[in-house]
C-alpha cells in the first residue's frame, strides 16, 4: 500500500537514490541544449529522432552483451513484472534500436538512420561524470556496409562536438577490430597467451578466457591490465579485406582533415562488433575519460535471431561528460516581465501577456509585492525587459518599456510593444 508523505519516517526515502540527482533548471537546460545541438546536426546528415521504452525483456542485453559483459553480470538493474517476466532499465541504446528495427519489421526498408536521446540505467561506483541513471545522445547507421558510413558517422560525432566548443579538448582514438576471420585469428593468439599466465588472471578473466578472451582487453582490474599492456595486437591478426575497410576509413578522415590517432590497444569485447572502434577521449575529466564512443556491429541482428546480418555503426555520447566539459552559459529565452499596478491593471495584463505569447514572446509575470520586490524578481529570471503597467498607462493606453541590461525606459503605445520586443530581441 502507498504510504503517505505524512507517514514516512526515513528521511532517506526523500533523498534521491545513490548514483541519481535532480536536474534543476541551470543543468536542465545544459542537457536540453546538447541533445537540440545534437539533434541539428544528426538531422543535417538525415537522422531521425527515434525513441524505445526504458525497458526491455532482459533477453535483448543478456544475448547480445553476453553473460561473461560486466554490463550483464554486475551493471543492469533486472526486475520481474507480476507475470515473472524479467525485465531491465535500458543500460545502453543499441540493442534497443535493433530490437526496435527488427520488431517493427524496418529491415525490409534499409538502410536506416536513426538518432536518439535519454536516460540509461547502470548499477556502478558513482563518481565524476558517471551516474547509476545517466543521459545519452546517439546515432545508428543501419544496413549499410560501406566504410564510408563509418567516416560519416565519425564525421558527424566531431561536427557534433565542434557545434558544443570542445573540439580542442577531446582526441579521437581510432582502431580496427577486423572481420571474423581476423578476429577468430586473433583470439587464438590471446588464448595462447592469456593461458600461460591463467593464475595471475583476476577470477572474471579466468572466466573470460574460456568464453571470450577479448573481453579480457576490457578488464579494469590492475594485474590484468599489467598483462594486457604486453598482450599480441589485433592489427597482427588482420586479414587483407579488413586492412582494405580500415584503410578507406582513415582516407575519409584524411580528406576532412579530421585528427585522429590509430590505437592498437581500442578493442570491442562483444562479439558483434567488427572493424571500426573509435573513441573521443579527453584529459579534463580525471578517469573517465571517454566522452563519445561508437563502432561498427554487422552481427548484433544474428544475435538477437534474425536471419541475415544487418550492417551498422553507431555511437552514442555522454550527456553528464559533455555538461562537465562545456565552457559557454547555456542560458534559457530570455522572457518579458510584466508588473501590472492595480486590478484594472492585473485584469488588462492576462490578455496582454497570452497575446504576447502567441506570438512567441516568452512571458513572465511578476508576483504580488511592492515594485522593488517585482524588479528583483524580473532580474532573478533574466528578464531582458520589464512593461511596467498602471493607472496612468492605462487611460492613456501606454506602458513604460525599461530595458534591464542599460536601463534604458520609455513609454510606448500598447499597439507597439510587438515591434518594441522584436526590436530588442
């Protein structure tokens, strides 16, 4: 049964959970602005905005992430409706989109491109830059094979992040992960060498080894990482074919004079990823410091039970990261304030200030109080203006006009004030 507020005892049901915050309105409207940055520019290159459900069967991720994935075995927050179906919060976006893709039958009409935006769920260690409920932008390029689809969409990922003023903060790290052959080449040669130090292997990893020994490239634990730092490189491992693809990525890079860095030790664990990894790394947010990542995964459809492969790359960027690294305000439409003086002059104001809106003019109005409360108001919501409004103004059917930023006032018919605004504006 719902308890009442007058009956909860712990203050701590009125805290918000571990890893979770409030967005009050000066970070609302940071997030607000990244995602309609975002947007724009995804919809330049003709994506469109798509949204799933917060929550899917658990089967989407447990299929495709795999059952040795941190993201499975330790992150995803799994629950059971009444019918004991398992279900859990969205921990990533891709899957989702493929299910979306498949389930509502859109394989039929690719390739697709789709961008979205929202929160996602993940049980870790809260700290700078990463919560148990976070936000994300991303993009999905699906059913399309080519490399120059990778180039787009990093090409995107950095008009992207040029649009928010970070392009001299961040660094792209770019690797191929090579077709299955390659990989299956490559796997060979970290069983083999994984195997002589198996007692030294953090118990996940021993696990790992015999499952999917690349997942062992992505361990966080330090004498793992110790024998990563001198494990084989996949670029070893790479067939002609893939060598090809890479190469005619990194061409499309050159071309837009994009900087990039080729690093050998950027490896996808998960068994549908395939030829390009890249990621936009940066130094001002202490450890975490990938802001954008993304991939190509021709084989996630095969995983979730489709037929054939659908070809696709995709990224997706933190919005809790990009916030932290922003330099410029992000400030709201600066609205009119209106201060009505007397009745007659509150009853003309609500015609007035809903006139004012239609025509797209953001609208305030000041509370009850003497004038000098109500300027302090309108400077409070970063009024560009206020309309001051009384018994004299209105016999005479006038208003005064003072601008906030210069002090500038005059007094202005009540037919002008439009043009008066779209002047200031």
């Amino acid at each position: 049964m719902y308890d009442s507020p007058k009956r909860i005892r712990d203050i701590s049901m009125l805290q918000t959970f571990r890893g979770t915050h409030d967005h009050l309105p000066d970070v609302a409207v940071r997030y607000d602005y990244i995602i309609k940055v975002a947007q724009h520019w995804a919809g330049l290159y003709g994506y469109n905005l798509v949204s799933t459900p917060i929550f899917e069967y658990a089967d989407v991720f447990s299929r495709t992430l795999g059952d040795t994935s941190d993201i499975v075995t330790k992150e995803m927050f799994v629950f059971e409706d009444r019918h004991g179906d398992k279900l859990v919060l969205r921990p990533e976006g891709t899957a989702g989109l493929m299910r979306c893709l498949l389930s509502n039958g859109l394989m039929h009409q690719l390739p697709q491109k789709y961008f979205y935006a929202g929160p996602m769920f993940r049980y870790e260690r809260p700290q700078k830059g990463r919560t148990r409920q976070f936000h994300q932008i991303g993009v999905e390029f699906m059913g399309e094979a080519s490399p120059l689809s990778d180039g787009e969409a990093i090409t995107l990922a950095w008009d992207v992040l040029g649009a928010l003023g970070l392009k001299n903060k961040v660094a792209l790290h770019i690797n191929s992960l090579g077709d299955t052959e390659s990989r299956q080449a490559y796997r060979g040669l970290l069983v083999e060498y994984f195997s002589d130090f198996k007692s030294e292997l953090s118990p996940d990893s021993q696990e790992r080894l015999l499952k999917n020994p690349l997942r062992i490239l992505d361990s966080k634990d330090p004498k793992d990482q110790a024998l990563v730092a001198k494990a084989p490189s996949l670029e070893g491992s790479l067939n002609n074919l893939s060598k090809d693809f890479f190469a005619r990525v990194l061409e499309s890079l050159d071309l837009l004079k994009i900087p990039y860095s080729i690093n050998p030790r950027l490896v996808r664990g998960l068994d549908y990823y395939c030829h390009t990894a890249f990621e936009f790394v940066t130094d001002t947010l202490g450890a975490q410091s990938a802001v954008l990542a993304g991939g190509r995964y021709d084989r996630l459809a095969l995983m979730m039970g489709h037929k054939e492969p659908i070809p696709s790359i995709g990224w997706a960027a933190g919005i809790e990261r990009l916030e932290l690294m922003l330099d410029q305000p992000v400030l709201g439409a600066r609205p009119l304030s209106l201060i009505p003086i007397g009745e007659a002059a509150e009853r003309k104001v609500l015609g007035l200030a809903h006139d004012l809106r239609l025509s797209n003019i953001s609208v305030v109005m000041a509370p009850s109080g003497n004038l000098k409360s109500r300027m302090k108001y309108a400077n409070k919501v970063n009024a560009q203006a206020v309309l001051i409004l009384g018994e004299d103004e209105l016999q005479k059917g006038t208003a005064v006009l003072k601008e906030l930023d210069n002090g500038n006032q005059q007094e202005i018919p009540l037919s002008q004030i439009k043009d008066a605004l779209k002047r200031l504006s």
